[in-house]
C-alpha cells in the first residue's frame, strides 16, 4: 500500500512537467517569438522615419 502511494507521488510531477512543456511549446513560445517580431518591425519602421528612409 505504501509503496503504491509512493509511485503515485512521484508520478504526478513528470504530468505537471508535462504539461508545462506543452503549455511553453504551443502558448507561450509562440507569443514570445510574435512579440519579438513586432518589435524588430518596430525598430526598422523607426529607423526608416529617422535616420535611414525608405529603402530605394
């Protein structure tokens, strides 16, 4: 009986490590590479309006 409620313990972190990875894998990776892009948008757009221009 101990040991049942042993394994069961153990168990239930690699679910948790589970659903962390798949919750960083399909949710937040994607947020954060999306973020990223809109700021190197950003940075190009700014730099065209102020110092560079439009590309020729």
């Amino acid at each position: 009986m101990a040991l049942e409620k042993q394994l069961k313990q153990e168990q239930q972190p690699i679910k948790h490590e589970w659903l962390t990875a798949i919750i960083m894998a399909f949710v937040a990776l994607p947020i954060i590479a999306l973020l990223f892009l809109c700021a190197y948008g950003f940075i190009v757009w700014f730099g065209q309006m102020w110092f560079w221009g439009p590309p020729s």
